[in-house]
C-alpha cells in the first residue's frame, strides 16, 4: 500500500494512523464544508482527505457545502497563477469518483451563489443544490460518518 502523509491544522497523521484510528470499521463518509477556499486551509484538507480515503478503497457518499463552504462552487473565483484552484480540484474529484458535491441553497442565497441553471448560474456545473435535509438525510445509516472541515 502506497504511502502519504495527511496534513490537517499542521498536525501530520501517518496513513497507519488514519486506517486504524477513522477507518477501522470500513465507514462511509459524508464530508461537510464549511469554510470558504481561501479563508483557511480546511477545503484543501477535505479534498485531501477524500483523495486519500477514494486511495484506499473507502466510499465518500457526499461532500456538502454550508455556510462560507459554498464559496467553494463559485465559478467567479479568481486564483493567482501560483495558486491551486481549489474548485477545479473539487470538479476533478467529482468527473474522476462521480462524488456528489452538494452546495446547501439557503447558505448559497445568502451570499449572491446561484443555481438558477440559467446564464445568472454562478456555480461550476458539478454542484447541486439541495437543502440541509439531503444531508442530515445522509446521516440515519449508522455506517456513515460525517466529518466537518
């Protein structure tokens, strides 16, 4: 098995670590965002953390956007030529896994993201808008584990 090392708030985790202490009982997990892209660091560790669970054989039902979090889907986002595109990791992640990326409606409303599927659509096309009750829907299987960044 491959190596990698899993960074979150600089705390580095060895993946010994991440199989036997989150994975030891084979859950399936649905992520929730909350933070825009490039407030903090915790969308570039979501995505990290599903690339890293996809690695190794475990489901991610559902990554859910909430709050800031749904700055993540915007397609007006302008990155710096040095800079990752965080938003076309997660449209990668998406076209690759086919890992649903939902984007919380009222949250988005809230801060001018449209999903209007017209030309005033402002989000990237793999996100779907759904309400609050799709994912603590998500949450009634006991196998799922859902995990905030």
């Amino acid at each position: 098995m491959g190596r990698f090392c899993f960074q979150h708030k600089a705390v580095y985790f060895h993946h010994d670590y991440f199989i036997k202490r989150i994975m030891s009982d084979s859950p399936i997990f649905a992520l929730f965002i909350t933070k825009s892209p490039y407030d903090s660091r915790n969308a570039e560790s979501a995505l990290a953390f599903c690339e890293a669970a996809v690695a190794l054989g475990y489901k991610v039902k559902h990554v859910f956007f909430y709050q800031a979090g749904v700055h993540n889907s915007s397609k007006h986002l302008c990155v710096n030529t040095d800079e990752v595109s965080v938003k076309d990791r997660w449209q990668a992640l998406n076209a690759q896994h086919k890992i649903p990326l939902y984007l919380c409606v009222t949250a988005g409303t809230r801060r001018g993201i449209v999903t209007s599927h017209s030309e005033d659509d402002t989000t990237a096309a793999c996100f779907t808008s759904v309400g609050m009750s799709e994912y603590f829907a998500s949450l009634h299987d006991d196998s799922i584990k859902s995990i905030q960044f």
